[in-house]
C-alpha cells in the first residue's frame, strides 16, 4: 500500500530538464533524458499526476528556457504557473569521471519555497540506483511513504543500467526536440545498439522511423515530381498479393517492389515482402522461364499505366522500366535464395541491394537488425528452409543470415575472439567454391570488424564518453581535468593539442598513441597516475611476456620480437634516448598499439579477456 497526506493528494508535478554541472560537454544532453527518468518515476506514485514533457517543452520555449540556463525557484514558480503544477522539481547532474551526482530541489509554486532539496551520488556504473535515491527524497518531500512491495518496484523500474547508452539516448532526444531527425535516428540507434534491451530507445526509433522515411520520399517527390507521380500511381495500381498462385498479381507486387525501391519507402517495403512472404509460406523458388514471363508482363503493366522517365530515348519506357524491375523487384522472384539474402551484397553493399536483409538494414537501426535477422531465421526455420542452398550452390539460407548478422556486428560493434574463430571457420568451409572469392570479401569485412573492438576505448580502460571528454581536455587544455603542473604532463600534453583539436574521439585507434599514455602517467585529473616515472613506465612494458595471451602466441611473435628495440627506445643514432616523459610516451603508445589492442597481452587496467578491469 502506498500512503499520501494532504500535501501530496492529487499534486501535479512538473520535472524540469535537469541542468549540466561539472562534467564535459559529452554529457550535455543528458538533463532531458534525467529529468524523463524522474518524471516516470514520480508519476507511478498514486495521486500524483506529471505534468507531459510535450506540454513542459512549450511553455520552456515560450520563456527562453529550453537552451538550459540557471532556473531559480521564482523562474520554477512562473513556470509551474504555466503548466497548471502545484510543485516543480528543478536540479543539476555532474559527471566527473566515473563518478555521477544528482542534486534535486522541490518548489511550492504557490509559495516559491524550496519544500525539499535533496542529493544523490554513485558512480556512472550505479547510475539508476542514484536516480532512485533522489526520486525517493523528493517524495519524502511531498508526504509519500512507500509501502515495501511499491518501493521495490520502483527500485526494479530502469530503463537501462548502461550509462553509455543512456547517454546516447539523451542525445536523440535533444536532437529530436531540435527537428534533427537524423541525428536523432543515429543516437537512439546507438543507444540501442549498446544495450539492445533499451525498449525506450527502441520507441523512440520506432517513432521516428516513419516520419523519416516518409521525409525522404517526399524529397524524392520535390526533385522529380513527373516521375514519382508514376511511381504513386503504381503504389496505388497494384497491392500486395493474397493469391500465391495469381501471377498477375506477382507481376504488379514485382513493380510495386521496383517502386517502394525508388521512392526510398525502406521500411514499407520491408513490411510489404515479409506480408507477402507469409502468402506464400516463404517459397518463392522460379524456374527462368517463369521469371522472363515475370519481367516482361511486369514491364507491360509499367507502360500500361504511364511509366515512361525517357521518353526520346524510348517511347514507351520499356527499356527503363524492365532495368529496373530487374534490379529493384527481381530479387523477390528469381529465386528463394535471392530473396532471402543476395549473399553478399547485402554484407559489402546495402545501398545498392534490394533483397529483403537490405532493405531491412536501411530502416532498422544497427541495434536491431540483429534481432530481426533472429526473427527471420526462425520463420525459415519454421517453414524447413534453413538448410536450403539457393541456385544449387552454398552457402545455405541458414548461413546466410548468419554472415548478415556478423555483417551488422562488424560494422557497428566490431568482432569478439569466438566469432572471429566463427568466421574463419565458413570461410575454411568454402574452399574451392564458387562463393570463396566472395567470402574472402566478407572475410575482410570481419578482419575490420575484429580491428574496430580491438581498438574500442575498453580495451585501454575508457569509456566512449570518458574518452570524448579527454579529447575535449587535450584541444582547450583545461587545468581543471589536466594536472599540467605535473612537469611531464606540462611537456606531453601541449604536444598533443592540435591532434586533439582535429581528430574525432570515435576513431578509436586513436586513443592509443593519444590518451592512453597520458592516462597511466596521471595527467587527467579524473584519475590516478598508473606510473610515478617514466621509468616505471618502461619496465612495465619490458614485463609484457608475462603476461602474453598463449592462444595469440604465433599472431603476436613479431610484435614480441619487436619489443626489446622499443623498450630500449634506440634512436637513430643508435644511442638510447633519456628517461624522460617522451620516451614514456612512445614506449606506452607502442604497448597498447601492438600488444594490448591485439590482444597479445592481458592487462589488468585494460578489462581484457581474462583481466581483472580497473575499478
């Protein structure tokens, strides 16, 4: 049971986006996202009602107040006026390293008063449960007692417990109030791809997604205005089959297919092929002969109803029409195999395919075509197809969404040791066959995909948003998160000034001749100095057989082999360099580009596999 005095009876609650403290600008989106936590939070205790973000936005724009700024209770008060509260919560968020603080204030906006002010601190890895202590003040503020059973759930309710995405989260929705569609698609995507469970991030493209699509079509519709009226036309001439065995049906889906292609309608065409999918219970097998008569009276049906973009060079659109036809809607019906995934296309080219994978992966975000690819290969599974092998060649259908999905993976969140190992493995399956060469292709795909995790900030110990920051750090050389009083972060870090300013902290490979060094010497303020010296730093690295990874030994032996020249840092003259903060430098830039990153080393301070991660 949940308890509420007189204070709180029926009280509407407004929660302000919660304000940047200390912290880099990485975290600079992260109020709104805050302050939607609180707000959800809140709105479960029975008799209070929240006031709606949309509504809040209005009146914030309406008095200049959406950019952020200081909101102090008489502003909060104003503000609760306008939105019909009886209280507003307004506070401030800090990130500072890995540590996360919250501070909140409750304000009467009949009075003005501060009813309650409250505070919160953890780390970024406890965020929520920070969350959860404040929200739980600030209810002790209006008289909310909750009942244990009510507590715990509200202590169950998070939308994610990872901090990264989250914060990527918070991005789109900033982009999103600002009308940046895109942007917003790419964070809530990657906010979704890091924690693929974040159901709000999920929403949120969901919602967007349409709209999207919708805008590209329509910027289709402005450039060329004759051709897409045709292309409507069709949309509107020939609906998705319900007859499998119709085959003027069939050849009006093909042109739709060709339509929805051209008019950038990814998402409907996805939902379109998989409906049809479903009539005809997933087989689609055409002899040639059946596929010409496809085309053909396909490209009839086009010039019946106007199709033609060039008219001097042919009349009647034939040409044109069965071009396209061919490439945008031939995949459906020339063959199972084609439809389920033009392998490999789809793995090295989504812009130009048009099977179904492709045009999935230009409406899903990274995040969940995963899952979706899951989904598509227990329908196959359900209708006996897995182990089909389109065209009588490998490989087979199973397999095909297998490499889809290592395709997603190594392009966005790169390739970890077991699926590498995966990899090789159909690879080696394919010798001497007719798919070798291009599995090669997507093998190489993989390698880059292996490089990207590889060189991904948690193997140095960072965080993608810790990393931004420490970019952020070098370019303006900020005292507050550099210790340039420290006399070799005083020579290294003004050295590394200009790269900061023009690199994008994302290029990962980045980070490990840049931060990583300055990190184990101690020059972000944000962390302790793993090395008092320079010389301790070398000897350190001189330890590095110790601590080698046996099952990389023969990828590795070169790189060890190298190891005695760059710990002895000879120079050209063939003189050793000074112990100093530059031979440091290069010695723990070289460490983690050819032995950490490769993972020929374990080593604690990187989370390595089999490494204990820092605290």
């Amino acid at each position: 049971m949940l308890l509420l005095s007189s204070l709180a009876l029926a009280a509407t609650v407004a929660v302000l986006p919660l304000e940047r403290g200390a912290g880099g600008e990485t975290y600079e989106g992260l109020g709104r996202a805050l302050a939607g936590m609180v707000t959800s939070d809140l709105a479960a205790a029975p008799g209070l009602t929240l006031v709606e973000r949309t509504q809040l936005d209005a009146v914030l724009a309406e008095i200049e107040l959406g950019k952020g700024g200081f909101i102090d209770p008489n502003t909060a008060q104003k503000l609760g006026k306008g939105v019909g509260a009886e209280f507003v919560v307004l506070g401030g968020y800090s990130v500072l390293g890995e540590q996360f603080l919250l501070d909140a204030r409750l304000v009467s906006v009949a009075t003005g008063a501060v009813v309650r002010a409250a505070d919160a601190h953890g780390t970024v890895a406890t965020f929520t449960a920070v969350e959860k202590e404040l929200v739980t003040a600030l209810l002790s503020g209006l008289d909310v007692s909750l009942a244990e059973d009510a507590r715990m759930r509200l202590l169950a309710s998070v939308p994610t417990k990872n901090f990264d995405a989250f914060a990527a989260y918070s991005v789109g929705m900033e982009r999103q109030s600002e009308g940046k569609v895109d942007e917003a698609k790419a964070a809530f995507g990657q906010a979704l791809l890091t924690d693929p469970a974040f159901a709000a991030a999920k929403d949120a493209l969901g919602g967007l997604r349409m709209s999207l699509d919708k805008q590209v079509a329509d910027q289709k519709r402005a450039k060329d205005k004759r051709r897409t009226e045709i292309l409507d036309k069709i949309l509107a001439t020939f609906p998705v089959p319900t007859n499998a065995k119709d085959k003027q049906q069939q050849a009006g889906f093909a042109l739709r297919l060709m339509a929805l292609q051209q008019l950038g309608l990814d998402c409907q065409r996805q939902e379109e092929m998989l409906r049809y999918l479903d009539v005809v219970g997933w087989k689609l097998a055409q002899d040639r002969a059946g596929y010409d008569r496809l085309v053909k009276e396909a490209t009839k049906l086009a010039v019946d109803v106007g199709y033609s973009p060039d008219e001097k060079a042919d009349p009647q659109g034939h040409r044109e029409v069965e071009f396209r036809v061919q490439t945008d809607a031939a995949p459906l019906f020339s063959s199972v195999g084609r439809y389920f995934y033009n392998f490999p296309t789809v793995l090295v080219d989504v812009p130009s395919s048009s099977d179904l994978v492709a045009s999935m992966a230009r409406c899903l975000a990274p995040g969940e075509q995963v899952g979706e690819l899951g989904r598509y290969a227990e329908l196959v599974k359900a209708h006996g197809l897995s182990a089909e092998v389109p065209w009588s060649d490998k490989p087979a259908l199973g397999e095909r969404f297998e490499w889809s999905a290592i395709a997603v993976r190594a392009r966005n969140a790169g390739v970890d040791a077991a699926m590498s190992a995966r990899i090789q493995a159909l690879i080696a399956g394919y010798s001497g066959n007719t798919y070798e060469s291009m599995l090669m292709s997507a093998g190489q795909i993989a390698a880059y995909g292996v490089m990207v995790e590889r060189g991904r900030v948690a193997k140095l110990g960072f965080r993608d948003a810790t990393l931004a920051d420490a970019f952020d750090a070098l370019a303006t050389q900020d005292p507050n998160r550099l210790r340039l009083d420290n006399p070799m972060c005083a020579t290294l870090a003004p050295r590394k000034q200009a790269f900061a300013r023009a690199v994008q902290p994302r290029y990962y490979h980045s980070s490990v001749g840049t931060i990583a060094p300055l990190r184990d010497l101690g020059c972000f303020t944000s962390t302790e100095a793993r090395f008092a010296t320079p010389q301790a730093a070398v000897d350190w690295v001189a330890t590095a057989p110790s601590r080698a990874r046996v099952e990389n030994a023969t990828a590795c032996a070169s790189a060890f082999e190298q190891l005695p020249v760059n710990v002895n840092g000879l120079s050209y003259d063939g003189k050793p360099p000074p112990m100093d903060a530059d031979r440091a430098d290069r010695t723990l830039a070289w460490y983690y580009g050819n032995l950490v990153l490769p993972l020929c080393v374990t080593d604690p301070i990187t989370g390595a596999p089999g490494a204990t991660p820092p605290g």
